[in-house]
C-alpha cells in the first residue's frame, strides 16, 4: 500500500486526504457543554456585575447630607468597564440552546406567583426569537454602558443603568412571573393635589 501510494502524484493524494477527510464523521452540535443553568448565569454572573455597573453611580441622601459616589478612578472606571462586559458576554451565554432554567427538582421559591423551572423552559422553547431578543435587549444596554464608561460620563452611566434594569424586569415579566401584578401601593403616582372646603 505504502508503494502505491508513493506511484501516485502528490496532488492526487492531497485530493484523496480531502475526500476521506469530508467524508469522516461530522456533527452539528456544537463543541460547548452548557454546565450553569439561567439561574446559575443570574446568581454568579449578572446579577453580581448589574449591581456593580448599578451602585458605581449613586446618591444617597440622610441626616448627614448627600453622599454621592461617581467612579473617580481609572480603577474605578475599569471595574464599571468589566461589569458591563460581563453583561454583554452574559447574554450570549442565556441565548446558548440547551441551556436549562434550573436543575432537575429545582421548584419555585414562590409558588403561585413565580412559574415553575420547567413552565419557564416550555415558554423559552416555545419561542426562542423572542426570548433571545430580550437577552439582546441586555447586550445592547451593556455596550451603551461601555459607550459611557469610554466617555467617563457618570450621568450616561446612571442613565443607562435603567435600561440594563428594564431589559431585566421585560425578561423577569414574561418568564419568571408573568401573571404577578403590582400592588397599587408600590406604583408611583403624582399625588392629588388638596381640595379647598
């Protein structure tokens, strides 16, 4: 074999490695194993960096006066920077398919008002545009962080931190608690103004 080999032109055998390398097994699964259920993505990775790109900008007002915290630093404009990376890259992980809600047995810490696991997986595979244009919603609102942590610009980064917390609740709102609705009490409203006697 090895000298009927050698008799054939060189790139006769180049074509033959490419037919028998075309013809070898392949798959269309990817090479990635999802290990972190959505749950675990929210409790390690976004929640942690939302709250950092959240409180790197913030006022807080007491009987001692207004504190307000601003990133100041280059140390501190890096941290507001990896956080938000983090919730753009997180985003591409919620969108992998495969990817469970929660662990088998995993319940509800509310039931009733939360969905079950596996009602939340049944509405994510039953429309999964939709579910990955709302885990874009996240990205975007993350690289509009990044744009203000370029400018180092407090006031965008505050901004855009409402965005990063309505494409969260938009998400929460359709498949974590769909049917819960708030309390009259907690929505603000302007208050009346008096009425004269």
């Amino acid at each position: 074999m090895r000298n009927a080999l050698r008799a054939l032109p060189l790139s006769l055998i180049g074509l033959i490695v490419l037919v028998i390398a075309a013809c070898g097994p392949s798959s269309s699964e990817p090479p990635y194993v999802t290990t972190a259920t959505i749950k675990d993505l929210m409790l390690s990775i976004i929640d942690p960096n939302a709250d950092v790109v959240w409180e790197s900008v913030s006022m807080v007002s007491n009987e001692q006066g207004v504190t307000e915290t601003v990133p100041k630093t280059d140390e501190d404009w890096a941290r507001v920077r990896h956080g938000a990376m983090t919730l753009a890259e997180a985003s591409n992980l919620l969108m992998m398919p495969g990817r469970r809600v929660a662990r088998p047995g995993e319940k509800s810490e509310t039931p009733g008002v939360e969905l079950e696991p596996e009602e939340m997986d049944v509405l994510i595979a039953k429309d999964r545009a939709s579910w990955n244009k709302r885990a874009g919603a996240l990205r975007m609102a993350a690289l509009d962080i990044l744009k203000a942590v370029d400018a180092k610009d407090p006031a965008k980064v505050f901004e855009v931190g409402e965005h990063i917390e309505l494409a969260c609740e938009g998400c929460h709102s359709e498949y974590w608690y769909p049917g819960e609705e708030i309390p009259q009490s907690v929505i603000f409203t302007e208050p009346e103004p008096a009425r004269k006697p």
